[in-house]
C-alpha cells in the first residue's frame, strides 16, 4: 500500500504533461495573433530556402499585416481585416481577395479536445530559436493518414518561433524558423506600407457574387465513400473557376487539423485530363477521371491519402445506400 501513491502519480504524469502541451499551443495561437511583432523567418521546402520578413500589428482595431519575400522577386502580401492584397511583380499584377484568418504560419485550432483521438499531443523539452528560450510541442499523427507537426514556442510571449510538418517517416518535409524576431515594439503605419505600388500593373478583384461562387444549398451530386477516421465534410460550395465554364463542384474535409479539397469538374476529352500523383513539397494532390469528370483531391497530408480518397468519389445515388 505504501506504494500506491506513487503509482498514483506515476499514471497522471502523461495526464498532466498532456494537458500542458494543449495550453502551450492554445497561448502560441493567440499569441501569433494578438501580438504586435517584426520580425525575418526562412521557409525550407523542396530543397528551397526563402527568406521573408513579416510585420504584424495587432491593437483595438483589428491586426494589420504585411509580408515581404527578401529572396527572388520582391513579392508583398498586405493584409487587414476586409481585404488580402497580393502584389506580384513577375506577372505585372495585384490579386485584392476577401481576408481570411490566416497566417503564413501553421495554424492550430483553439479547441484542441477534437484532436485527441487522431493525434498525440506532448512536449519535448526546451531549445533556444532567434535568441529565445523555447519549449518543443509535438502533434503526432496516430495513422499514417496525417502528417505531424513540431512547434517552438517563446517560453516568455508563447509567440511561434519554429514548426517543422513532418512525414510519416518522422522527417521533416517543411521547416519555418525565425532568424530574427522583435515582439511587443510599435509598429509605425509605414512599415505597414507596400514598397510596390502596384502602378501599371493588372488589378484582379476577388468576385464574391452568388454568379461567380455560390454556397450550395443542397447536398454534393458526388460523394467520397472512403475517408480517414475523423474526417468530416466542413464546406461544400459550387465555383466557376473559369469565366466561360461550368460550375465544379467543392467539397473539404477536415480533422480539424489537417484539410483535403476535393474537386469536380465537367467533363473532359482525356488529352488534357490529370491523372496520378502530384506532388510540390508537403501538398499531395491525385486526378482521376470519373464518369468522363474530372476528380482532383488535394491537401498537405500524405500521398496515400489523396489516392484513397481520389479512388473512391462517385456520383451520388451509384448504390441504393447513397
């Protein structure tokens, strides 16, 4: 009996260390949004280093944000909470769309309870990152359906300062690492200015109009008979990619950490068709031509999970149980 205590606490530490892990990612969410920061991070990917320098203002208004590609073209990307302005000089041209919530960051939902069941969520020890004293937070995947993630967080601010997305042979397939980071400073509303005005080059606003895109309604016409556990439809819209076509089909599905877009489009002649495997670092995309439709799933998890979905959208109402 004297050693039931122990053993007591023996079984809660993983309980314990567990629940610390989810609040470290809690605060690093709210932290890379609510915080006021300037700072240069590298990106690694398909055996390519970019260098970009990001610059964030949060305050009662709402956050202001402004990226800038310090290797090849001098590509800037604004954003603030109405508008994301993509400036491009390569192409001559600037993309205004709707803002969206998201970083250029890996984004981790807040309500983390949803995970359990798909991922193992723990720490990792600590490490030192642009000159910051950091704990290692890892989401492991449970199958080989999904990708896993590294994350260095600011043990002060619990600002983001290091993610690796690793394969399911544990080794990293893209790195984001700051090289130099100042948290909490003012941010003046010129540094929040683009250096590229945008002048002669060709404007492209976003179309939010029902005619160019529309939320269905009614249920997909086609359906995917075979998903990863935890999988759940959490969109469904009808688009016009292109001005003289038809409408194709979106459907996404998510775990909540990890999203895979599936895509139908009218028919095609097969010269043109997509077929196989595609793959541009940690995003896996597989084409089939279904039904004389063009099928193209794709997302940033792993290749066997494109095809095992790809391989099993059908039109809806192929078997009495549809």
């Amino acid at each position: 009996m004297r050693w039931l205590p122990v053993l007591l606490l023996a079984a809660a530490c993983p309980v314990v260390a567990q629940e610390t892990a989810r609040q470290w990612l809690d605060d690093m969410a709210g932290a890379v949004q609510g915080l006021s920061y300037d700072g240069t991070f590298v990106y690694l990917h398909d055996n390519k280093l970019e260098a970009m320098r990001i610059i964030h203002q949060s305050g009662d208004a709402g956050e202001r944000e402004r990226l800038v590609s310090l290797t090849g073209s001098a590509r800037e990307v604004l954003r603030n909470n109405e508008a994301v302005t993509c400036i491009m000089p390569d192409s001559k041209s600037v993309m205004v769309g709707q803002s969206r919530p998201q970083q250029p960051f890996r984004v981790v939902p807040r309500d983390l309870d949803s995970l359990k069941k798909y991922y193992r969520i723990d720490t990792e020890g600590d490490d030192r990152v642009a000159g910051y004293l950091t704990r290692i937070v890892t989401i492991t995947p449970k199958d080989a359906y999904r990708y896993g993630y590294r994350f260095w967080i600011d043990k002060d601010s619990k600002m983001f300062l290091r993610s690796d997305l690793r394969g399911i042979d544990n080794r990293p397939i893209e790195q984001v690492m700051f090289t130099r980071l100042s948290i909490g400073g003012p941010i003046s509303d010129a540094d929040l200015q683009p250096s590229l005005t945008g002048d002669g080059y060709t404007w492209y606003h976003q179309d939010n109009s029902t005619a160019a895109q529309k939320k269905a309604s009614e249920r997909p016409h086609w359906m995917v008979r075979r998903l990863p556990t935890g999988f759940d439809m959490t969109n469904y819209q009808l688009k016009r990619m292109r001005e003289d076509g038809d409408e194709t089909e979106h459907m996404v599905y998510s775990d909540g950490l990890a999203t895979v877009s599936v895509y139908v489009d009218t028919g095609t002649d097969g010269k043109d068709a997509f077929t196989g495997l595609s793959s541009m670092g940690a995003v896996n995309a597989w084409g089939a031509v279904v039904n004389g439709h063009q099928v193209t799933v794709v997302g940033e998890v792993p290749a066997i999970t494109v095809e095992m979905i790809a391989k099993s959208v059908a039109p809806r109402g192929d078997t009495p149980d549809d």
